[in-house]
C-alpha cells in the first residue's frame, strides 16, 4: 500500500515506526514552515497538493481527526481512504511486522508477576504519573507489579530508581490482548487512558482487566463506534477521573458502570506549611497568577490572554501573569506575539518538576481556563502547596471547589467574567490565604496519596 501521512509532530514520531519509507509517498502538514522540508528523508506537502500523489489512505496521525477529515474531503479525498492511527490495527497490522518487547528488571517477559500496569507512554505526563503512583500504592501493599508501556520514555528510570519492572511493547500500539500473548500470565491488568480501546476490544475475559481513563471526548475523535461496540464489561472495570472522562466514554457506551478514581499527588510540602501574609496595600505587592500546561487550543491560554488584556493598566500592573509550559507550538507564537509589550506577562517555556513547585510555592492564584480538561495534575498540586484555583466550568476539578470558599469558577470562555474575577482578586476582594487554607483542605481529601490509596485498594478488592 502506499501512504499519505497527515501530521509530523508528536504522533507521528510515535506512530511512524509502522511504516516502511519506501511506502510513503509524501507527509503532509499545514504548518507553513515544514512544508518544502524533508522529515526522515520523506517530503513534507501542503493538503492542497495531494492530488499531485498516487496514494491507497491517508493516515491522520494526530488526535485533531475531524478538523483534517474535513479539510482532505474538501480536497477532494474520498472518505473510505482516510484512516486515523486507531485504524492501523485493521489497516496494516499483521504478525511479521511485530517488534522486539524490551524488559527492564525481569529476567525475561514471560516471568510470573502479580499485576500489570499498561501506559500509552513513559512521560512525565498526568496519566503516565497516575498509574506510577498506583504502582507505588500496590507495591506497599505487598503485591508483585510490573509497568508496561506503548513506548519508552524518562519516566523508565524512576521507575528503575524504585526498583519497578518495567516492560517496553512498542507492538501494544496496534496490537489487541488477545494478540499480545505474554500479557496473558498476570491475574489482573490495569489499563491507562482511552488508547487501550483497541486493545481491549479483543481479549481474554479469564483475566481481570479495569481500565482507567483520563480522557476528554476531544480524544475520541479517531474512534470507531464498531470497535467501542465490541468491549464488554465482563470481568473489566471501568475507572473515571472524574465526571469528564466519564461522559467521554458514555458517548459511545452509554450502558457501560463507570467508577470514580481520582488520582493521588505526593505532597511535596511533606510537615512544612506555607503561611503567606499579604499586605492590604496592594501597590507595594504584585499578586502571582501562574498558568501551567502544554499551550494549546483545548487548554485555553488565549481565553486568559484576552482577559488579562482587557484589564485597565493601573490594576494590571498590581499583577503578575507567568505561562509555563511548551512555548513554541503555533498558538504559543500567536500568544507571545499578542502579549507584545504587555511587561506583567511572562512566558518561560518547559521546565522541570521541582521548578514547578518552586513556582506553585511562590504563586498567589493558579488559573486554569481551559475549553476541556478532565482533571489537570497541576491544579491538584497547586491546592496541595495552598494556592487556590481559578478554574473554568469545564474542567473536572470543578466538580471539588466550592467557589468563593476553595477556589474561584468562571464560565468557559467567558473573558469578561474571568477578567472581572482577575480584577477582584487583585484588588484583595477575596481572602486568598483562607482560600488556599480551604484549598488545601480539597487535596487532602480527594487528591492525597492516602486517599487514593484507600480509593484505589476498594476497587482493586472489587476486581479481584
């Protein structure tokens, strides 16, 4: 078959691995300045050359599917030739084209463990943190775990550093339970986020199987109702972090019993307690907002940008605004260059962990305005170090604050009610140390380690 690969960012570094060169004829992307260039020795196109190319599908290798479905019908694609990399199962996956399993801490793959825990990837990401510190919680309770994951990544060394196998299936991509045999030894699998729905469409029912989602409907766009239809509840659980994942899956089963678990955040804080005071005199100390995560369309930076522009100087200048998180997306232009001189915003792209808290440690507000988010670590974090949270109505941890008592709420993309909020903060018409204390008070019971664990243990009693 010959291939149009639609997409050369994340995704297709992941998924470009299924593919043979000599089978792509081009790669196409809507990124201007990709296009002309050569990625893997492969040309990059415009969408609108593809009539230039003799092609059998065109893959989309990226999660935004109905945007560039769109865009290639309009171009004239037809639409039985437009595939997603949830389709490569069905589209190109055979026995012979399988990959080596690499195995961390074991002697070999085979080797009898307790449990099973199936990442999409082994970032420092939300998800992939999730389901460490749920190793973390069964290994204290004296059960054998293994990590397993799509893809390697930094988190393998922590989880080496602790002393966790960890087992490296790049075939887990495309492949389904039934096909990945060396799964079949555990006496239960815990499967991580929306990406496993291919997999666990087909699958021995014998072992116990719970799978965890994370995801927001927006992740679903490559999905398949045939292939949802085909996952069944006997003997799998189905775990939520909270309502928006939860909704998420019931747009394609609404039959399916869903469960709570809300993921546990270390405290980083450990006995020491933040005791900020702030001075009623508001012209001699800026009020910290922090805005933390990947700049793209879903989580909203430019909803906040707009608010923050929209503030009178005098009052904007009482202020601080820092946007930490990947800065060289297409939207994180766009933002830097609109922010323009604006001197109280800053933006410091990617940085490390500990800088996270050191940041959080030091931060007034955090804001999250996203247009979806099903329940953002960072927010949890932030109400762990007593910094209470601006959040929109469509974020999942919406669900946990009392607004005005533990946090603040603003309906989703309404930039004149949150720049109204970002002003009555700044002018001290909030009690935001008793905020942060109530804060605190949210993390320790839903977002703890020990709640958690407790959460986690019912369910696995449950399952087993």
């Amino acid at each position: 078959m010959k291939f149009l690969l639609f997409g050369t960012g994340d995704y297709y570094n992941r998924y470009r691995i299924w593919f043979d060169r000599k089978d792509i004829a081009a790669l196409i992307d809507n990124a201007e300045e990709k296009q002309g260039q050569y990625i893997d020795g492969i040309r990059v196109i415009p969408p609108k050359d593809i009539s230039r190319y003799e092609y059998d599908a065109v893959v989309i290798l990226s999660f935004y599917v109905q945007t560039m479905k769109t865009q290639l019908i309009d171009l004239g694609v037809e639409g039985n030739r437009i595939y997603h990399f949830f389709d490569l199962h069905d589209l190109i996956y055979h026995p012979g084209i399988r990959r080596k399993i690499n195995c961390y801490g074991l002697q070999d793959c085979s080797e009898s463990v307790k449990f099973l825990l199936l990442s999409n990837d082994l970032t420092l990401g939300g998800p992939a943190l999730a389901l460490y510190h749920a190793a973390q919680v069964l290994i204290k309770r004296g059960y054998q775990v293994v990590y397993g994951s799509m893809l390697d990544g930094p988190l393998r060394k922590i989880l080496a550093g602790e002393g966790i196998p960890v087992i490296v299936d790049e075939n887990l991509m495309i492949q389904t339970m039934d096909e990945a045999q060396w799964v079949r030894k555990y006496s239960l699998i815990i499967c991580n986020t929306m990406n496993f729905h291919v997999f666990l469409s087909e699958r021995d029912k014998r072992i116990p199987v719970a799978w965890w989602l994370h995801d927001a409907l927006f992740f679903y766009d490559g999905v398949r109702q045939e292939v949802m239809d085909k996952l069944t509840q006997d003997n799998m659980a189905v775990w939520s972090v909270g309502p928006i994942p939860e909704r998420a899956v019931k747009a394609f089963r609404p039959d399916f019993y869903v469960e709570d678990l809300i993921y546990g955040v270390t405290d980083q804080t450990e006995e020491e307690r933040r005791s900020k005071e702030y001075l009623t005199d508001h012209t001699e100390i800026k009020i910290r907002f922090i805005i933390i995560g990947y700049i793209e369309y879903r989580k909203g930076q430019d909803i906040l940008l707009e608010a923050i522009k929209r503030l009178e100087p005098d009052i904007r200048q009482k202020a601080e605004f820092i946007f930490v998180g990947q800065n060289t997306s297409l939207l994180a232009k766009d933002l830097i260059e609109s922010a323009g001189e604006i001197s109280e915003i800053m933006f410091t792209g990617p940085v490390d962990r500990s800088k996270i808290n050191s940041l959080l440690g030091r931060a007034d507000m955090l804001v999250c305005p996203s247009r979806e988010d099903p329940m953002p670590t960072v927010a949890a974090e932030a109400m762990m170090h007593k910094v209470p949270c601006l959040v929109s109505d469509t974020t999942g941890t919406v669900k946990y604050i009392r607004d005005g008592i533990d946090g603040l709420i603003f309906q989703s993309e309404n930039t004149g009610q949150l720049k109204e909020i970002l002003e009555r903060c700044i002018q001290g018409e909030f009690d935001l140390v008793q905020m942060g204390r109530n804060a605190r008070n949210v993390y320790e019971e839903y977002f703890s380690m020990e709640a958690f664990e407790n959460r986690l243990m019912e369910l696995i009693a449950n399952q087993i």
